[in-house]
C-alpha cells in the first residue's frame, strides 16, 4: 500500500465531523483558507462569511509534517 493510500483528514467545524481517507490533499490558499481535494477535485473548502473566516481543525494522518502544500 503505498503511503498516500494511508492518509486521512479528518475535520472538525461548526458542530460537524467529515473524514477523508484515501488520495487525499490539504491545502491552503493564498488568503489563508484550506481546502481538501481528493482525487485531484475539491471535495471541501473552508467557508468564509462576513469576512470572518470559519474555525476549523484538522486530524492528519500519514502526512509529513510540511504536509500542507501553499497555492
């Protein structure tokens, strides 16, 4: 099984749990937000609102520990 195979994310945000596993990415935008892509398409992005930008925690497993690549 080859190490991105073992990778997952689990995020934690306004009362609600989602957990990625598989080919998944963590990335963050040059505005700071982070959105996780799964197979090369977005599959959840951090919302912003009001110009207050939604609290949010990550669970990784399996990546390095520069695991979130800056786009």
């Amino acid at each position: 099984m080859k190490q991105q195979d073992q990778r997952s994310i689990t995020i934690n945000f306004d009362g609600e749990q989602i957990k990625y596993t598989g080919d998944v990415e963590l990335k963050k935008t040059a505005i700071g937000t982070f959105y996780v892509t799964m197979d090369g398409e977005v599959v959840w992005s951090q919302h912003v609102r009001n110009g207050v930008t939604e609290a949010v925690t990550f669970d990784l497993k399996g990546f390095p520990l520069d695991g979130v690549d800056e786009v």
